[in-house]
C-alpha cells in the first residue's frame, strides 16, 4: 500500500532539499529532464544541460509563446525558466510554486538581473492558484505535476486561467501501472513524493475531459532512463545514497513502473464553434474525439429534441426489427431515442474513434464501426438496411453532400432515410439540396424545428425509389 502525500510535505521537501540538488544538478536550479542529444560520450553534467536545453528549446516550439504572449510557469522553482522564457521571447511571466524558499530563489534572481523582464513570481497552489479566470495565453509546467495530490484538479485549474484558444504544455512523471512493485515504490514513488496515479492514457483523458484539445503527445520515457543515469554518476561523489536511489530509478523505468511524458494542449471553451470552423490542420474527427466525453453534458435540450423528433418520424414508419443504420451517430442521441420507441436492430457509424467509444457505453447498438463518409469504398454492402439516419452529418465543414448518395447506396429499395440540415446551411449548399431532390428519392415527411433558440433545423423523411 502506498503513502498518500500532501502539498505541504512536497512544499518542506523542496525547501530542505533545493540546496543539495543545486549541488549537482544544477548550479543556478534548474531541476527538470532533458532530451538528449544521441552522443553522451562526454562529462555527465555537460551532457545533462545540453539535453535540458535542448527540451527547453522543443517545449518552446511547441508552446507557440511570443513577445504578446502572456505565460504562467505553473511550479517555477527558482525561475530559471520564467526568464529564460522571458529573455528569449519577451513575453509577460508568472511563475507559481508551492516552496518559499523557492519563490525567493526567483525574486533574487530577477532584482539581480535588472532591466525589463516583465516577470512575477507568486507562492501558491497548483490546485488552487490566486490567478483570475482567463487571464492567461499560455500555461508552462515542467516535472512539477506528479507532485500535485488529484492531479486531475492541476488540468481544471490550468483550464480555468487560460484564455480561449490558450495554450497548455507540460511534462510529467506517469504511472504505466498502478500496481507498483517494492523497487519502485521506495525509490521512485515515496522519495519523490507521488502517487501512481496518472498514465500516459489517462491524462489523455483527463485533458479531454476538462476542454482540452490535445495536439501532440510524446512518451519520452528512454530519456528520463537517459537522464537519471547521467544523475546517477554526477550524484556519485558527494551523495552515493541518492546515486544509488536513481539507479533504482533507470531500472524502475526500464520495467515499466514509471515513464516520462510531454503533452501540448489547446484550451476550446466552446467546441460547437470550434467543430463548425474550417480548420485544415485539425481533421474533424480529432475535433469530435476531444469532444466526445463533454458532448452529452455541453449540447442543451433544444438541440436533444432534433434526434428525437429524427427517431419519432422514423419510428413511425418502419416496424421495431427494422435494420436502422445510424450515420455519423456521435455519443448515439438517435439510437437513445429510436430506443425508447422499441428499436433495438440499430448499427451505429462515425468516423470519431472517442464518440464510438462513448456510444458504445451505452449498449444501444448490436454494431458500431469507425467510418469517414467521404471515403468511396461502402462501410455495408448496398442495400443492407431499412433505414439510414444521418442527424447534424450535413453541415459546414463537415460532411460533404456527395456522401448522401453513398448512403443512399446502402438502403435497400423502399427504404427510408432521414436527414437534418441547417436551414442556411441549405440555403448555401445547393448541391446538397438539390441531391435530395433526386428523381431516386420521394419526400414522405418534413418538419422544422428551432434549436439553441435561434438556429433553424430542418428534418426530412425520403423514401429510396424500388
């Protein structure tokens, strides 16, 4: 059973221990990992700050910070890098950390330099910093979260002080187990102070949760190996005990009970926006995985009445055992409703692996298959269903019009398909209307609805010519 650690023991280990690491580590306290470069046949600390400067330099491209960029150093430490962030870019700092001792190291540091640098440094809590909502383009951590008890509440807390748009990048210690063998426990998990509680999966998770879109992770893990062998040997002289504690360290890591990871994430305060703008450079289906667990909770009753008013048309048109497939059927609000009304031969479709994911939870669905639309190939031979639904796929910047004859395709004749559009999304796309009015579909029904109060929908009921 592990130890269970709080902020203030991590607050005086940092205050009693800083002095030593400086020792070795580094003189000016720049107690972080590096990535390092592929010759380390040099002097161990040389090749140590060679690899922390050069991730320092892979987390700044990544970052995106400029001179205009306001940047919170979530556990600054002796803010080494809050002004190297600040010389390097110009931009605004705030650094933020649990240790005194620590937050006066970075005081000194910047009256000792003079000039300009728009840097302050503040003693505070990563789970509940004294920082107001939004106030923040970007958020910059490095090994600091594993230190945090409910690491989760340092994603909501970074998620609060951004600004929309804001960007978040972080390295952590992660747990590729929870079942953590003796070794690691002593030498990694109580020395350090940390529960094995986040993996590289679940902080996946936990960013999406929270509104995070996720644009690059990394498992850095043979470098944090790299990293503790070099600290191995620097410690050697003047402290074997903890040399020997940081071998036990590279063999934790080699056996899979710690790893080192890196995630760049965009804060999206609104993804219903955000999945409606034309973004080449973020396929749509990474806009719905990150989505996908807020979407049930984010989308309102008005826009709920849409699939089930979908489902009801339906419903009354085609026997319970129907073959219904549902086409773009996100978390399954169609299949929900077509549920309720004594459907069970429902086969849901989306090109969104984490809204499959969602929709599967619910076992609402005898099948469910990751498809994209615009691809020629068919998902289900032609003619294999009753029935194609297809609520909120035929919008902008989603689904293009051509696909309906791909849906279409895989009605049999005299089956029935259902469909929404924007009104003004028809109004703007007169291929797509025009394709439901082709001479190989009837329109048996049409209803108009009004949802999120203003946006008009249009659901239509089209039968497939035998």
């Amino acid at each position: 059973m592990h130890s269970i650690f709080s902020e203030k023991e991590t607050e005086a280990f940092y205050d009693r221990e800083d002095a030593k690491y400086r020792s070795f580590w580094d003189k000016e306290g720049s107690l972080h990992w590096g990535y390092l470069p592929p010759d380390r046949s040099g002097p161990a600390s040389l090749v140590f700050k060679q690899g922390c400067e050069r991730w320092n330099m892979m987390m700044l491209e990544a970052s995106g910070i400029t001179a205009s960029s306001r940047v919170l150093d979530l556990g600054c430490g002796n803010g080494n890098t809050a002004i190297w962030l600040a010389q390097k870019t110009g931009c605004e700092v705030v650094g933020v950390d649990l240790s005194s001792v620590r937050v006066q190291n970075a005081r000194d540091k910047v009256a000792a330099l003079g000039g300009d640098l728009n840097i302050s440094f503040v003693k505070g809590s990563v789970l509940d910093l004294p920082l107001e909502d939004n106030s923040f383009t970007h958020a910059w951590s490095q090994a600091t979260f594993y230190h945090v008890p409910q690491r989760i509440g340092a994603v909501r807390e970074a998620f609060r002080v951004l600004q929309d748009r804001g960007v978040l990048v972080f390295d952590d210690l992660v747990s590729p187990t929870r079942e953590v063998n003796f070794n690691a426990l002593r030498f990694v998990y109580e020395r350090l102070l940390f529960q094995p509680e986040m993996s590289h999966a679940d902080y996946l998770t936990a960013l999406r949760q929270h509104g995070f879109f996720v644009r690059q992770h990394l498992d850095l893990s043979q470098h944090l190996d790299g990293n503790y062998d070099l600290l191995s040997r620097m410690a050697a002289e003047h402290y074997p005990e903890l040399s020997d504690a940081y071998r036990h360290m590279c063999k934790a890591i080699h056996e899979r009970q710690v790893g080192w990871s890196f995630f760049q994430a965009v804060k999206i305060a609104d993804c219903l926006n955000w999945v409606y703008e034309g973004d080449a450079a973020t396929p749509l289906h990474e806009k719905y995985d990150t989505w996908a667990q807020r979407y049930d909770s984010d989308l309102s009753t008005s826009y709920r009445n849409c699939p089930a008013q979908a489902a009801a048309m339906l419903s009354r048109l085609v026997p319970p055992e129907a073959a219904i497939l549902d086409a773009g059927c996100g978390t399954g609000m169609v299949a929900e409703a077509l549920s309720g009304l004594g459907h069970a031969n429902l086969t849901g479709m989306d090109q969104s692996a984490e809204m499959l994911s969602t929709a599967a939870r619910k076992r609402l669905y005898r099948q469910l298959k990751q498809h994209d639309l615009h691809d020629d190939v068919l998902p289900y031979p032609a003619g294999a269903f009753d029935a194609v639904t297809a609520i909120g796929v035929f919008t902008f910047n989603h689904v293009r019009p051509e696909a309906l004859d791909r849906l279409v395709a895989m009605l049999k004749p005299g089956g029935l398909l259902v469909v929404s559009a924007r009104a003004d999304y028809m109004a703007q796309t007169p291929d797509f209307a025009h394709r439901l009015k082709s001479e190989s579909l009837t329109q048996l029904a049409r209803r108009e609805l009004a949802i999120f109060g203003y946006e008009q929908i249009i659901i239509f009921v089209l039968r497939k010519q035998g």
